[in-house]
C-alpha cells in the first residue's frame, strides 16, 4: 500500500493495463503520482513479466480491495515444452529438460483434471510468506525450501493454439491464490513432459477488463497524463455483486457512526422478513443518494457497519 501524507483525497478505481517489466508497486506508485493521490493499493500482484489488467485503488477503494480479489480472474498464457525452471517462468535457472513435445489431442485430453476444486503447490519464487520471509527472499538465498499444497477453484481451462511444437496458448478462469505458473508447470508434468511460461497476461478481473483499461508504457508516459475523471472509476465498481440497501439521513448518521440500523426502520422495506431472506446473512452495500455509504453485515435483522467510507480524507 502506497501513502503519504500530502496530496489530494481521490476516490476511486484505476483500470490499468500493466506493461511486462514493471511491478505492481511501480504501476501502483505512477498512478497515484498522475492523479496526486494520498493513498493508493493494487487488488492482486502481477508479476513484472506479465502484463495486463491491474485494478489500483485510490483513497478510500482501498478498503474494498479484498471484495475485489475474492473474484474471479482470467489469464491467457503461453507455455513453453520442454524446460522446467526454478522460477515456473522464462527468466529462471533451467531445472530439469525433455525432449518430450505433446500433441494438440494429448493436451485437450488432460485439462479436464484441472477444472474445479484442485490442490497446487505455489512457485517456490513467489510472495508467499515463510516464518515470516517471503519465499522468493529464501530461495534468492538459497534455502531449501518445501512449499505446501493450496487448495485453488478453476472454473474453465482452455487451449487456444498450438502454436509449434515447442509452445502452446491457453486461457484460464480461476479463483483467489491461483498461480497460473504453477498450472503450466503442472499441466507440462502431467503430459510426461517439463514446462514453463513464456507469456502471461491477466485479461478480467471481477467486473474490469483489459478492453477498457489504461496502458501504462513506462513511467516517464504515467507521470505526465493528464487523467480526465472518466478514466476514475467510482467506488462502487466492484461490488456490482453485492445487494443494497438504501439509507435515509438519519440512518446514514447512524452507520457513519457506527451504530446499527433496524431492518424495520429501513424506508424501502415493506415486509422486513422478505428483505432478509434475499439478503441472507452476508454483506450489503449499505447506500443513499446514489453513493455508497458503507458495507454492512446483516444479522438477526439489523444492519451492522463493517467498513464505513469517508469521501472527504
């Protein structure tokens, strides 16, 4: 999370599209220079070779990045035949070779046994923490290092080309903690081969796609645009999924306040009963005026403050 004390109280979601060669953090760090904000955060690291969409929170966004990284993601990638490599990428120390090179048959054969609930181990160089160190810190240092099996949701896999025997392209849609290095590596072992990727880019996230998002070249290009509002998105952008409620002034106060609210006080409400069968017990959008106020929790019919918004700091 990038912030300072000085700058102005800007609200709101940057799509971005992250060019290969820059980290999250740079890309985080241009986009809150550019727009002379106080506080900015990404919802989900993309490495510096890969490129693609990378939603950055401004001001108070950054309280609604976990909503945003419990969604879905979609990545095209390319693996490379042949070559398994510490890093699970085109940049690490070559491990392991075959001559082995798969058909396109043998490979549309075995994604199935991706799809869905599946265990992966993570790259050995990733950010995952390790009694406190992360372990791409620990390998760089070369520790020996066992990374324990997660458990990830992939909800589609699919092989988009062969390009030539030595490299394929696919497309994947998957859930929170999925390391697409890890797929390719895994795919390749499963097809009695070894593999890396060459080529990675994240096409959605959530509710955002590449198609309207910013490219950033490089840092001098970020620096020096002029970000017209439109290319701010509101707040309210990544909770598309989330039902709402809507508040009167007093229950605003209330909430702001951190006070509960009756589902029996809430205007729109003619039958308090049917409202909290479509809520269910989870979270709401608490709104009024168009704006979202704050996420709420639902429990024994009150609304509860989870996360109150401050548009003005």
């Amino acid at each position: 999370m990038s912030q300072r004390r000085s700058g102005k109280a800007i609200n709101g979601w940057a799509v971005v599209d992250k060019t290969i060669g820059i980290s999250s953090t740079q890309a985080v760090s241009m986009v809150r220079r550019a727009f002379d904000a106080r506080k900015a955060g990404h919802a989900g690291t993309l490495d510096p070779l890969a490129s693609g969409l990378l939603p950055i929170a401004l001001g108070e966004a950054t309280k609604l990045i976990p909503f945003l990284q419990d969604r879905k993601k979609e990545y095209s990638f390319t693996i490379n035949w042949g070559e398994e490599r510490n890093t699970d990428d085109s940049v690490g120390e070559i491990m392991k070779t075959s001559s082995i090179r798969p058909s396109f048959e043998q490979i549309e054969k075995v994604l199935p046994d991706f799809v869905g609930q599946t265990d992966q181990t993570p790259p050995v160089f990733s950010a995952i923490k390790i009694n406190g160190r992360r372990a791409y810190s620990l390998a760089r240092a070369g520790a020996e290092i066992i990374m324990k099996p997660r458990q990830v949701q992939i909800f589609s896999l699919k092989l988009l080309q062969v390009v030539d025997k030595d490299k394929a392209k696919f497309s994947v849609c998957c859930g929170k903690g999925t390391y697409v290095r890890s797929l390719g590596r895994d795919i390749a072992r499963r097809l009695d081969t070894f593999g890396y990727i060459s080529a990675l880019r994240r096409t959605v996230n959530g509710p955002f796609s590449e198609k309207n998002a910013i490219p950033l070249d490089n840092y001098d290009s970020v620096v020096h645009i002029a970000f017209p509002p439109s290319f701010l998105l509101p707040l309210e952008a990544v909770l598309d999924d989330i039902p709402a409620v809507f508040l009167n002034p007093e229950q605003v106060d209330h909430i702001r306040h951190g006070r509960a609210v009756s589902l029996v006080d809430l205007e729109e409400v003619d039958n308090p009963e049917t409202l909290r069968v479509r809520l269910g017990n989870n979270t709401v959008c608490a709104m009024a005026d168009g704006q979202l106020i704050a996420l709420a929790r639902l429990e024994g019919g009150r609304l509860y403050p989870k996360r109150v918004l401050n548009r003005n700091n």
